[in-house]
C-alpha cells in the first residue's frame, strides 16, 4: 500500500557568492573584521566580568547603550567609522552563544562539552562580518551596500533575490571573500510512503554502502580526484617539515616564516576542499534513500 502526503512548507535556502572587491574594498572588510571581532571579545569579557561580581546577565541592549557612550570618549572614536550592524550582530553571536551553552547544561552535557562561548583569536577564528539586511541588493554581476560605505562589489552571480535578504555576513576562506545569506522559499513536499516495502543496507569500506536492491553507493574517498588531493596535501605536509627541520638547524629552534606559512595555507585550502566534495556527496547520496 502506497500513502501520498502533498504539504507546501516555508523554508530558509542558504546562498553563497564569490565577491571580487577592489584594494580599497578590501581593506574595508579586514577594517570590519577587525571591528566585529573586538566586539565580540569586548561583550564577552565584560558579561563575565559583570556576573562574577554582580552576580547579573549584562543584556545586549545594556551593551549596546554602554557602546554609545564609549564613542563619546577619544580612545573609542573610531567606532563612529564602523558601521552599527557590524557590532550590534557580535553581540546577538554572543547572546546567541551563551544560549546554547545553557541549552546543552539542561541536556545533560558537563561544562567541558557543553560549548562555554570563547574569545575570538585573530589567527584561528574566521574573518567574518555581517551586513544589514535591507542595505544590500545582490544583481546580476554586482552586490550593492549602501549601508557599509562598500558601494558596489562584483560577482559571479546570475540570479537576484526578491525577497529580503536573511543574516547576510560577508567571510573570506584564506583565499576568497564571499556572501552568504539566506532566502524564504516555499516548496511543496510530496511523499510516497510504501508500507510493505524493505530494503536492506550493507555498509563497507570498499563501497559506501550497497542496498538490497541492487543500488551501489560508492566511497568518495576511493575516487581519483580525493587520491589526487590526498596525495598533493602530503606532498606540501613534507615540503613543511623540511622547511621547520632546517629553521631549527639554523636557529636552534622551530620558527614559523613566510614560506612555512603559505605552505600552511595551501593544505588548509586541500582541507576545505576535501570537506566540502565529501560534505556535496554525501547530501547527493542521501537523498535518494529519504
């Protein structure tokens, strides 16, 4: 027996576009980074400072009214050049962190594991910012944002998005700057639900897994692009452990220079990459079987 379900949900479709910004731009973006991530250590700092003495939540509205009296002061002058989205959204990621970490304390989870929000580090942590929503209009081949003095920006985009955009943050990958934001979509769902049919699933290493059907799912991580990757990411891991050999030889200990950092961020990018095919198949593997 087959039973047919036709439901038409609401649901938020995440998007993501490479941006080519001018010199100028760029230097703009690492200027809102900059601003975003002292924000957020600045909200941070000062929520732990406040409850361990006053026993007390600092609110985001309280910060955001402690802000606007800093920009009053010299040493905080250039907070007036930033604009408000960018540190207002740092603290909501802070609000939004501790939130969690409450949610996880209420499941069960010790204090170690439960996510206790830490500070941003300007080496380890993304370079993000975030855009306010209604100041930027993404077109065919350009992004216009009025809000943060960045004017237009090229992309590689062929779509424009009609309705407003939702939580638009501006990131950059250790290579490329993009926007990501999310849009309403409505689409309907149709479900076909079999009720005498079975299939069984037989999980391997050779083959990803292999259904009673006859379907074959094949293990990504035996295809010839992943060996490809795997293969060049251990060729630059022994290119570095060459390069901080001979700075120990030389100075008498490991020192990290320009080449050992560019090398880094070659198998960080090899990383990504590999992250993001397995993530791609996965879902496309996924898919058939829901």
């Amino acid at each position: 027996m087959i039973e047919t379900n036709i439901t038409e949900i609401t649901i938020l479709k995440g998007n993501k576009i490479r941006l080519y910004p001018t010199i100028a731009q760029q230097r703009l973006f690492w200027r809102y980074v900059g601003a975003s991530r002292w924000a957020y250590n600045f909200y941070l700092n000062l929520r732990e400072r406040v409850y361990k003495r006053l026993n007390k939540v600092l609110t985001v509205n309280q910060i955001s009214a402690h802000i606007t009296q800093l920009k009053k002061r010299e040493k905080y002058a250039w907070l007036n050049e930033i604009p408000l989205t960018v540190i207002k959204v740092a603290f909501r990621d802070v609000d939004t962190a501790f939130q969690n970490f409450y949610k996880n304390i209420k499941k069960g989870y010790a204090f170690e594991d439960a996510g206790f929000p830490t500070y941003k580090s300007r080496k380890k942590s993304r370079a993000s910012f975030a855009g306010r929503y209604d100041q930027i209009h993404i077109l065919c081949g350009e992004v216009k944002a009025y809000q943060s003095f960045l004017g237009k920006i090229k992309c590689r985009n062929n779509s424009n998005p009609t309705s407003d955009l939702k939580n638009p943050r501006f990131i950059f990958d250790n290579k490329y700057w993009f926007i990501t934001y999310a849009t309403p979509t409505n689409e309907t769902q149709v479900s076909r639900l079999d009720t005498t049919l079975s299939i069984g699933i037989d999980l391997g290493l050779k083959d990803l897994a292999v259904l009673s059907n006859g379907t074959v799912y094949k293990n990504i991580n035996k295809s010839k692009q992943i060996k490809q990757l795997e293969r060049r990411k251990l060729y630059l891991e022994r290119r570095r452990s060459r390069k901080y050999n001979q700075a120990k030889k030389q100075a008498g200990k490991y020192t990290t220079s320009k080449n050992i950092q560019k090398l880094t961020a070659k198998i960080n990018l090899i990383n990504k990459l590999q992250y993001k095919k397995n993530r791609c198949w996965k879902i496309k593997a996924k898919r058939p079987c829901i």
